[in-house]
C-alpha cells in the first residue's frame, strides 16, 4: 500500500520573476532584484519558459495579444 508521502506535494513556484519590455526585446528578471536572466523577442516564449521552469510572473506588464483584458 502506498502512503501519502509516496505522492509528490504540489509542486510550489521556484523563482519570482517579472516580464517587461526593455528596447526592442522584451525580458524576464528575478525579483526584487530586477536581475535580467532571459531576453527574447516574444514575451510569449518568455512565459512558456517560466512556466515550464516553475516560476512565478508576478508583475507582467506586456499586454497578452490574446487576451483583450490586459490591454
């Protein structure tokens, strides 16, 4: 029989991090630090990316061209 500590817990985010535009390219930074640690021309890719690493964006300020109410 197995136990409960034979199931993973949910698994919590690793890292703060923010998305904004910087120039012409858009960038994701571990916050309160604002270290810049990826820099891509899609903020789109750039969120796959956090949420495939288990990353919490939680200050997003690049409108999300699919969903109107970021606008």
């Amino acid at each position: 029989m197995l136990s409960k500590s034979s199931f993973p817990a949910a698994l919590s985010p690793r890292r703060r991090v923010s998305i904004r535009r910087d120039e012409a390219d858009f960038v994701v930074a571990f916050e309160p630090d604002d270290i810049v640690v990826f820099r891509h021309n899609e903020a789109n890719a750039l969120r796959k990316v956090c949420n495939s690493l288990r990353w919490e964006i939680v200050r997003d300020t690049v409108a999300d061209p699919n969903d109107l109410a970021s606008w």
